[in-house]
C-alpha cells in the first residue's frame, strides 16, 4: 500500500527546516521556503501567519523531543549505559534543530513569547540535568557533592547552548555545520566529569570517551 502524501503544513515546517539548518535563519525568507516547496506563498500564509510562527512549531518539536528523554528511569538506578543515551540524544536533538543553536540569540531577541518559552524550557532542562547528575551520584559512577553537581549542570548548560555559534564563530558563519563538530561538543561536556570518576565506572566511561571523541583539527 502507498503511504499516504505528507500534508501541506507538515511540508513546511519539514521544508522550512531543512532550509534553517542549512543557510541559517536569518537568510530564509517565507518566499524562500514556498518557492523552495513549489507552493504559492498565499497557500504558506494558509497555514502559518509569519516565519516566526513556522519557528515557534520547530521550537516546540525541539522541546518536546529533548522533555521527552532527559528524566530519570524510574524504579532503578542509572547506568554508563544511560549516560551514553543521554549524550547521543543530545547530539540528535541538537543536530537535528542545529538552526536554534546557531541563531538562538537572534531568534529570542526577535520573538517575545519564543524568549519566555525558552526560559522556561531551560529551567527544565537544568533541573533534569541536575536530577541526572545526582542520579549518577547516587548510583556510584561520580563522585561529588550537591555543589559541584550544581556547578556541572551548569557549566554543561553553557557548552551545550553556545556550541554551535562557537563553531560558527571560529569557522565562519557561511560553513556547513556538520555532525562530527557536534559530536566534539558533547564531548566537551563529558569531559567536565573527568575528575569525578569513580574507579569502578572508569573504564566504561573511558570508552563513551573515545568514542564521542572527535581531533580538534577537525572541528575548527
């Protein structure tokens, strides 16, 4: 049986996506993303009133995949194993929208209602991620205390959000992004427990190392 054709809205957003992700979103215009999907951009408006509608879609979608995967397991303790979920869920998320990333200072400056969204998203997300932490803690994999728990989440939440304009900074900002530059950069989070390692979690952790672990000459 044919699978069913993808609805006109879904087009766009698919569409006005893949247009961010590649040219940056200060460069793609809603005649852009029409005549990129062969629509009018009367049939465009239909479904979505300005681009920062059709940007406030991607946002949620972002914000729900990453609400979605970055919890706690209930009922038993967490893993090296989860670690590495949690990591390589990150880097999909994150490359997947790389768009937020890049111009995410501009997006917020320009949208009232997305910048309020965000901070509430990354409150979320900085209270999970210390619930994570506390969890590896607990679990035996690192050793800390509620301080430096606090100070890593933290400390993580600065690498994860300003990666990508780092990249775009130091490589330019008309150079394609690719996946292994983003790899480097959960990398560096990980490289942030280096020092809290228990021995006992030290070897599996070694190697979630080497294999996020991307040369720097390849990155920059």
């Amino acid at each position: 049986m044919a699978s069913a054709p993808i609805k006109t809205r879904e087009r766009i957003i698919q569409g006005s996506l893949e247009l961010f992700n590649a040219q940056g979103e200060r460069s793609v215009t809603t005649n852009h993303i029409a005549a990129h999907l062969g629509i009018s951009p009367g049939n465009l408006y239909y479904y979505f009133r300005n681009k920062q509608a059709i940007i406030a879609e991607l946002f949620g979608q972002y914000e729900q995949r990453v609400d979605q995967f970055l919890r706690v397991p209930a009922g038993r303790a967490l893993t090296v194993e989860d670690k590495t979920f949690y990591l390589e869920a990150l880097l999909a998320a994150m490359w997947h929208y790389r768009f937020l990333h890049r111009d995410l200072e501009h997006l917020l400056e320009s949208d009232s209602g997305l910048a309020q969204g965000y901070r509430l998203f990354a409150q979320r997300c900085m209270i999970s991620a210390q619930g994570l932490y506390q969890g590896f803690v607990e679990a035996g994999i690192l050793l800390m205390n509620s301080a430096q728990v606090e100070a890593l989440t933290l400390n993580s939440w600065i690498i994860l959000t300003s990666w990508v304009r780092f990249l775009c900074t130091s490589r330019g900002d008309s150079v394609e992004l690719n996946e292994e530059q983003l790899r480097r950069g959960i990398y560096q989070v990980l490289a942030l427990e280096s020092g809290f390692i228990s021995e006992a979690a030290r070897p599996a952790v070694q190697a979630l190392h080497e294999k996020l672990y991307v040369p720097l000459e390849r990155v920059i």
